[in-house]
C-alpha cells in the first residue's frame, strides 16, 4: 500500500495509522487490481483490492501525519 506514493511524500509525512480489513484470500497466481482514493487535505487514503469482478480481498484505510506534527 505505501508503494502506492511516491517516495518524496515520505520526507514531508509519516505513517500515523492503517487498518486493514482481509476478506478473502488471495491465492498464488490471482491477479489483484488496487482502487486508491487520497485525501490530501485530511491525509486518509483508502485502498480496495479487488480481482476486477465481484472479489474484494481487502480494503485498507489509513492517516498520516506531516513530520513535525505532534497531535
């Protein structure tokens, strides 16, 4: 999920929290597709893997803090 940015915004923002949910397995050979939603102004990010139909392996949400941020 953090390969989904880019390098740079980790000199500026640090993980403060994530929360996966799994629904199902993904097996050997399955292709996943990843919906990504980032909100800039609130720092969330939403993730969805999926196999492109009707299969959600996951969805993941998380915060992050700008460095120097102490709340």
């Amino acid at each position: 999920i953090m390969d989904l940015f880019p390098l740079e915004h980790f000199y500026s923002h640090k993980t403060a929290e994530i929360d996966i949910k799994y629904e199902q397995e993904i097996k050997y050979g399955q292709k996943v597709m990843l919906d990504f939603k980032y909100e800039k102004e609130d720092n969330k990010f939403f993730v969805r893997g999926h196999n492109g139909e009707t299969i959600t392996f996951f969805r993941a949400t998380g915060t992050f803090k700008e460095n120097g941020d102490r709340t």
